[in-house]
C-alpha cells in the first residue's frame, strides 16, 4: 500500500536543485500532494493515517524536510503548522486510539 508520504521517498539531494525555494517549489507542493491541502480535502486526517515508518512514510519526510533545513535555508515556522497536522493525525491514529 502506498502511504501519502511516499511523495517524499525521492532522494533530495536529486530532486532539490541548488538555489531552489525549497518551501515553494519543493515542500509546499509534495505537502499538497500527501495531504490534499488545496484540493478541497483540507488535512483529511484519515488519508494521513496511512502514514507509515520508512523511507515511503515519515522517515522519508522528516530526511526530505531535514535536507531542506540544513541545505537550502528552509524556514521551519513555515513547515510548523502542517507537522503538528501530521504529528496530531498520528497521535489521533495510533496512540489514542491503539493504547499499549
């Protein structure tokens, strides 16, 4: 199964060309992709509830993100408002529903 995040299993370093506005031409996009933000979804908490570990869930987008902090400049209060989405959905998926 193909998780939401798996937009962020590229490798950066290939897909983020140097000079880049990693936010807007980058980031922003995937981010729309994954979670349908401008597609009349809005943040559906279901779809990200697919997301899983691994380079095709949310280790491939923390390592995506981590790459654009560290090498393009990208401001991270632009970023802040969908992790929390992302950390709340899965909080919302796998803690408070799935107590171990």
């Amino acid at each position: 199964m193909t998780t939401p995040l798996a937009v962020f299993a590229s490798d950066p370093k290939a897909t983020v060309p140097i000079g880049l506005d990693c936010w807007e031409e980058a980031i922003n996009p995937k981010m729309k992709q994954a979670f349908g933000w401008g597609s009349g979804m809005n943040g559906d908490a279901k779809q990200v509830c697919a997301a899983q570990r691994g380079p095709k869930g949310i280790d491939g987008f923390i390592e995506f993100i981590k790459f654009c902090v560290t090498n393009c400049g990208l401001n991270g209060a632009l970023t802040e408002p969908k992790v929390m989405f992302l950390i709340g959905a899965i909080d919302d998926a796998y803690v408070r529903f799935n107590p171990s």
